[in-house]
C-alpha cells in the first residue's frame, strides 16, 4: 500500500519516502483542483493522486504516465499502433484505422485494420478512479480497465468495454463490467471460485475466474461523455456513471497493485462479426476528457 514505506526504521528514508508519497499524491502546481463526481465538496477527504490523473492538454501523450507498449500485439484482426494515440483538443483520442499490414504484421491473424492501446506507467490499488469519455461509435470496442500480469499474478478489473452507436441490437447500450483472476499469488486453482467469488470459464483459450454482468445504461455510449467512476477498497469494488451507483461487487480478491488501461480492440464473435472482411466502418474515435484519480487517507 502507498503508506508501506513510512514503517522503517531509517529515519532518513522515512523522511525521504514520505516526501515522495505527498508529491505522487499532491497535483500539479497550478492546475485546477478537482473532488469526484459523486463527493463534489470532498466529505470523505480524498487526497489527488497524480500518477493517474491526467486532463490531456497539449498535443502529446505524457510518457511519464502512460507507454504505447502494452505487453500484447492487439486482438486479431486489429493490431495496436502507436500512431492511433492522439492527444488534441483537449481530450486523449483512440483510433481504429483500415491499414494493410505486411507479413511480419499479419502473422497471428491480424490483418486489414489498426487500433490503438495505452498502460499507465503507475501501479496501484485502492481509491476513486474517473473518467470523462465518450465511446467510437463503430463495432472495435472502447474500453476503461485496469490490468497486471507479472507472472505470478495476472489481475483485471473491467470498468466498461463498450461499443458504438454502428452496432446492432442493445449492444450500443451495454455496460460490461467484470474482473477477471487468470492466477493469483496464494489462491490455488481448485479453491479460487470459493476463495475469490467468482466463477471459472474460458477466455482466450484459457481458464479465468470471472465476477461481473452486463447492463443496459440509458443512452448509447458513443452518443455523448459521460462520467464514469470505480471506487475500489479492500471490501467492496463500485462503479458509478454520472453519479448514479450501477454496480457492486464484494472485493475478496483484488487487492495487488495494477495499472490502468485504456484500449480499442476487434473482439470477433462479441462486438465485432467473425471472419470479418476488409472495409467495415469504423466509425468516430473513442475520445477521454481526462482521468482523475483520488486516494483516502490511511
């Protein structure tokens, strides 16, 4: 936890770290200050943190807190690119394009289109997490979500994955939120469905414990922003959209330091058709106003 390393001995690395931690937690000089959506006067006393707070001013994408290389290649077809991350206009937007991919590329099934991938460069654990964003309105998803895989723990916590206004049905509408357990330090397999509440099925060609549900929200995603909001603790995780409570999840698990993810994804067979051909449209950008995040505290 943030507060670990005041309980040293050394009273000169106390001083230090203590230092560290108030300047990770204090926002920049200057900017504006902010209290979530859902506590506009600050009742409960959430302190800024600013490894994960971000407005997206200017015109490129702060490599002190975020990297374009994510650990994984994309979701096949679409293969993440750098060049799909744009800062401007005051928000972070993520492209979907139609590119030809050479061999090299292409090799894994991608192939015909390009998405676009970001990882914070922070790692942490419990606060209030928010968001102002606004979905792309084609089929390759726009996703909030936080994620580790240091391997010998692999974590996910799944704020929404959502789609554009170009998909059929109430697909425009769902709220997909879940977290995922692929393996977790001092959990064994046989016991991780009793141990972390949650329930063992197929992803990816893998087993993971899942925990989580689909709702339809009123309006579609890629209509117009909206706040977005998770309140994670060591009992309980929440997920708020403008404002209003919408899920609750008892936290049994998840308590390990991940970062946070922002991504487009081709996801056959979900949002976006199997065997899909070359041309679909691709529609609008999945554009964030910011990012804030806030800690309590201890």
């Amino acid at each position: 936890e943030m507060y670990s390393f005041f309980h040293t001995r050394d009273m000169v690395q106390h001083t230090t770290m203590a230092a560290l931690t108030v300047w990770l937690l204090l926002p920049t000089a200057g900017a504006a200050q902010h209290w979530p959506a859902t506590d506009p006067t600050n009742k409960a006393g959430w302190i800024p943190y600013a490894p994960l707070t971000d407005e997206f001013v200017g015109t490129t994408l702060d490599l002190t807190k975020w990297t374009t290389k994510v650990g994984w290649k994309g979701r096949a077809p679409g293969l993440f690119d750098p060049e799909n991350v744009i800062v401007g206009n005051g928000s972070l937007q993520m492209l979907a394009k139609h590119a030809p991919l050479n061999a090299s590329q292409s090799a894994g099934g991608f192939g015909n289109y390009t998405t676009s991938a970001i990882h914070s460069v922070d790692k942490t654990d419990f606060g209030y997490f928010e968001v102002r964003s606004k979905s792309g309105s084609g089929l390759v998803s726009s996703s909030w979500w936080f994620h580790d895989n240091n391997g010998t723990q692999w974590t996910e916590i799944d704020i929404f994955e959502s789609t554009g206004s170009m998909a059929s049905g109430t697909f425009p509408q769902q709220l997909n939120t879940h977290t995922h357990i692929f393996y977790i330090d001092g959990v064994a397999p046989a016991t991780i469905e009793k141990d972390c509440g949650c329930k063992i099925g197929p992803q990816d060609n893998q087993s993971v414990c899942t925990y989580g549900k689909s709702q339809l929200l009123p309006f579609n995603m890629s209509d117009d922003f909206h706040i977005f909001g998770l309140e994670w603790d060591p009992v309980t995780l929440r997920v708020y959209v403008d404002t209003q409570l919408w899920y609750t999840q008892t936290n049994h698990c998840m308590t390990q330091p991940i970062g946070m993810d922002f991504d487009r994804e081709t996801m056959p067979g979900w949002f976006w058709p199997k065997d899909a051909p070359a041309g679909l449209p691709l529609g609008s950008a999945f554009e964030v106003d910011y990012v804030r995040a806030w800690k309590l505290p201890q």
